[in-house]
C-alpha cells in the first residue's frame, strides 16, 4: 500500500473525509459540454470519489484515479450505492499512461502533488488526452505571502506561483480563469487557501495560412 501521502490514512474509515456532495463547479462544467452517448469524464485525484460519481450519474462514462488505495475502494462503494459504474483506479499524476481521449478532464486540489520536473510533461499529456472540443478544470493552491502553510499540508505538497497554471493553457479558450482566497475546516482547524482556477477549452481545429504570425482560428466552436 502507498505510503506517499497522508491521504491514504485519512481516508481509512468508513466516514467521506471531503463528504459525498459533489464540487460546485460540475454543473458549469456539464453546461459546457453536456452528457451525451460515449462522451467521457476523467478526474484526476478523485479522492473518494464523491465528484466522479456525481459526474457517472449524470450520464458519462467516467474515469478516476487517485494515489490512495482506500480512495478508490470508496470510490467504488459510493459509486455501487449510487447505482453508477465507474473506472476507478490507483495511478499517479506524476507518471499515469493513458491512451483514451476524454470530452471532460477535471483535477480539484491534486496538481500541487506535480513534481516540478514532470509539470511539462504533464500538461502535454493532458492536450494529447482531450478530445477536440473538449474541456479541462484544473485548480491548484497558489502562495501568498500573507497566508500561512495550511495545518494539514502533506509532505509533497508544492504551492505555486500565482497564475502559472494559466500559462500553460495558452493555446486554449479560456471559459474562467479566478485567483479566490477562502476559509477551510479540513483536519478539523480553520486555515485559509489562495488558489487559482481554470476552465479551458481545446480549440477544435486550426488552419494555418501565410506565416506563423497570420496563423489563423477558423474553426472556433
Ligand atoms: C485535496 S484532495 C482532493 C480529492 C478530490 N479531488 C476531492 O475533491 O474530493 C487531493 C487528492 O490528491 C491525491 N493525490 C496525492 N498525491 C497524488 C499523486 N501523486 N497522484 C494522484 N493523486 C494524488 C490524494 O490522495 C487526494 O485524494
């Protein structure tokens, strides 16, 4: 079993240390690209599992993975109550291998455990994973000078720089980019976060015509 992360303990009990509600930002991004046949979820860092589950209920077919096995064992428990299948599995945002395509990627409060040799393969990976048209949220902590490490930081852990994570979207359509500073109760002591948000879009199709500066969009939704 992995010892990794502080998470595979917290997770141990029968009780869902995030709950079982789903995070506010799904609907928005089910308007952006809504559930049809075959349209696929991937949540990376699904954590036990309540977001993926919510995802699979509302009609896609969804993938998840999480470093922590007892993660995914409740991934799958809340996923048979709620009478929805899911690819629930153990991997690492560090070094998974997919192949498949998906219409929506999603990643809540996971890419802080990139290590900062594996952000650019990362992301490239991400491109290469989404279909075209399709949609990533990534949300991450950033640092602030002001704000304390939260009590229950995990060793591997790593804050980043305000707005980095946008700058690895350029090429795509932004639908929200947000900096939010909120108050948090996890690990039973109130603590505040700063942390950056992006919904984008992959753009489906470019034309290039003259030079690199003329490159053109002609195809936008
Ligand atoms: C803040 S929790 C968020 C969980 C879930 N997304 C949610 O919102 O309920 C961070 C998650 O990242 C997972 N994690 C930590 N290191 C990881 C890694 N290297 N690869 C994949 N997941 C990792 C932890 O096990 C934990 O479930």
């Amino acid at each position: 079993m992995s010892i990794r992360t502080n998470y595979e303990k917290w997770y141990e009990g029968d009780d869902y240390y995030w709950g079982t509600e789903p995070g506010s930002f799904l609907d928005e991004l089910a308007d952006l690209n809504p559930p049809s046949a075959g349209k696929k979820v991937l949540d990376i860092g699904c954590g036990e599992g309540k977001d993926a589950v919510y995802m699979a209920q509302k009609g896609y077919e969804v993938s998840a993975f999480d470093l922590t096995e007892n993660g995914i064992r409740k991934t799958i428990a809340l996923a048979e109550t709620r009478n929805v299948r899911i690819n629930a599995y153990v991997d690492d945002i560090n070094s998974f291998d997919i192949s498949e395509q998906y219409d929506i990627i999603y990643s809540t409060g996971t890419v802080q455990y990139l290590f900062d040799e594996n952000k650019a393969d990362f992301f490239r990976k991400l491109e290469k994973i989404t279909r075209p048209d399709g949609v990533v949220f990534i949300n991450v902590f950033v640092e602030k000078p002001f704000l304390e490490l939260p009590p229950d930081w995990d060793k591997e852990e790593k804050m980043w720089k305000p707005g980095e994570l946008f700058t690895y979207f350029a090429d795509w359509k932004f639908e929200r980019i947000d900096e939010v500073i909120f108050e948090d109760q996890s690990g039973g002591v109130p603590h505040y976060h700063c942390m950056d948000t992006i919904i984008c879009r992959k753009i489906k199709e470019y034309v290039q015509t003259g030079t690199d500066a003329e490159k053109q969009v002609i195809c936008f939704e």
